[in-house]
C-alpha cells in the first residue's frame, strides 16, 4: 500500500482486468478495505469509490426515558463460512449456464454428484470448467451469471 494507505497498484490492475475482459465494474475486497472499479461506455476505467471500516466510539448511556430503536436482527450465518462451500479455483468471470439462454448447470435442491461440472469460469480468455468436489445437494448458489469472482470465493453450497 502506498503512504496514503491506498494501494494505486490495485485500482491500475482492476482497469486492466476491465478493459481486458469487457467488465463494465469489478470489485474487490482484503483486510476490510473494499475497492469498486467502474466504466461508462466508451470511456476509461475510472475509481468509483473506497469503504475503509470505521471503529465507532463506545455511545454515551441515555436516559431511561429516551426512545430507542428496535433492535437489529441477528445476522443471518454467513453461506460462504459454510463447510459445504464450493471455492472458485481461480479468479475470472463465472458462468451459471453453459451458453446464453440455455438452463443453468445446477439450481437449488439439485443432486449433484462428485465431478459434476457447477460452473464455467472465464479467466484470460479461457472456459474453466469447475467441478462438484463432493456429492451432495445444492441448498445455495452465492453467485449470479457473469460476476466475476476471486479464488477462494464462495460460489456454492452442497450439502
């Protein structure tokens, strides 16, 4: 990361990623720092934003009288921490369906078995098929048609 705490080298690389493979954005997230790259038609990739995570300070008590807002609900359990978890082997773009308008490689409540081809991943101009590591049920598919993804991401959940 440069002094600034922003690494130029990253949002540079995310361009190329775009430009080389006709993204229209990619985002990326490492150590809670998240970055989005973007472009409009026709024009160069450009930063659009960067969330840095913001330690609140302890609130201050408050009256008994006050109001104060429901409570948040809990947060549902993370789908890509689940054991059943299928990485992506690779980064690139990820396809749902083998070509466009043709029905998706597996749905939810499937049956895959072992070897069971889940998804295509694009990477540098290549289809990458990605194969079912085990056989199960597909109770979640985390990913959407062209999206592009990082190793080790969550793609699915086969139970």
């Amino acid at each position: 990361m440069s002094q600034s705490g922003f690494d130029t080298k990253l949002v540079k690389d995310l361009a190329r990623i775009l430009r080389d493979t006709d993204l229209s954005e990619i985002e990326v997230e490492n150590e809670g720092v998240r970055v989005r790259v973007a472009r409009q038609a026709n024009v160069a990739p450009q930063m659009v934003h960067a969330q840095v995570p913001v330690v609140a300070a302890p609130a201050a008590a408050t009256p008994a009288a006050a109001v104060s807002a429901p409570p948040a609900p809990a947060p549902a359990a993370d789908p890509a921490k689940h054991p059943g978890a299928v990485a992506s082997p690779m980064v690139g773009t990820v396809y749902t369906q083998p070509e466009p308008g043709a029905a998706a490689f597996i749905k939810v409540g499937d049956t895959v078995k072992e070897g069971q081809q889940l998804f295509i991943i694009e990477a540098m101009k290549t289809m990458n098929p990605v194969p079912s590591p085990r056989s199960g049920t597909v109770t979640a598919i985390l990913v959407h048609d062209a999206q592009p993804v990082e190793y080790g991401e969550a793609l699915c959940v086969i139970e």
